[in-house]
C-alpha cells in the first residue's frame, strides 16, 4: 500500500466513523495499520474510534502508540487525557492535560512569534 493509498483509507475510515460506522472505520485503520502500523493519522483515528466503542484499553494502547510515534502529538495528547477520565484514571488524566496544555501553549507562542514578523 502506498502513501496515497494509506492516506485515502484513513480519509475514508474518518469519514464512515463520522457517519456512525464505527465497525467499519476500525476495520479500514486496522488495514492501514497492518500496512503502516507507526501512521500517525491512523493511531489518532483508532484510537477514537475504540473510545467510541468503549473498548477503552484498545484506545489507551492505540493513543499511547501514537505518541511514541510523536511525543508533541497535541491531538494525541488530549485524546489520552480523555481516555484516561473514562478510565477513572484522575492522576494520569491530570498529567495528560497539564503536558497538553503546556504544549499548546508552545506551540501558541511560536505561532506568535512568526505572526510578528
């Protein structure tokens, strides 16, 4: 599968999971990910989708996995505070959002800095 490829099948299991098939969004980024098992996209996107299912260790797994990819993912970040409420984890849900915060704060102050010049 090729980048385009992995690209349409995420665009499309974001789509059907909009829609509310969330079984076949998971079986489209399960494909993906058995071709591309580090696409950030995909990660991101399963890892929603298995919240949506509450299978919610799936989406901590998934979540985490996105963030070895991208240690600075803030979508994925948010997301692992999320899961981690669900979870009843108030301690990691708390860190998860803290690190979140401070990220897109960075990533606000730089967007300043070239807005100014």
């Amino acid at each position: 599968m090729d980048a385009v490829q992995i690209s349409e099948m995420v665009d499309d299991a974001i789509l059907a999971f909009a829609l509310g098939n969330e079984i076949e969004a998971r079986d489209l980024l399960n494909n993906v990910l058995s071709s591309a098992p580090s696409n950030l996209e995909a990660l991101r996107a399963i890892s929603e989708v298995s919240l949506s299912l509450n299978q919610v260790h799936e989406a901590e797994s998934f979540c985490r996995q996105a963030l070895q990819v991208d240690p600075k993912d803030l979508a994925s970040l948010v997301s692992l505070a999320r899961i981690l409420v669900k979870k009843g984890d108030k301690d990691g849900a708390e860190e998860a959002t803290s690190a979140a915060r401070i990220l897109g704060w960075k990533e606000e102050l730089k967007d300043n800095e070239s807005d100014s010049f």
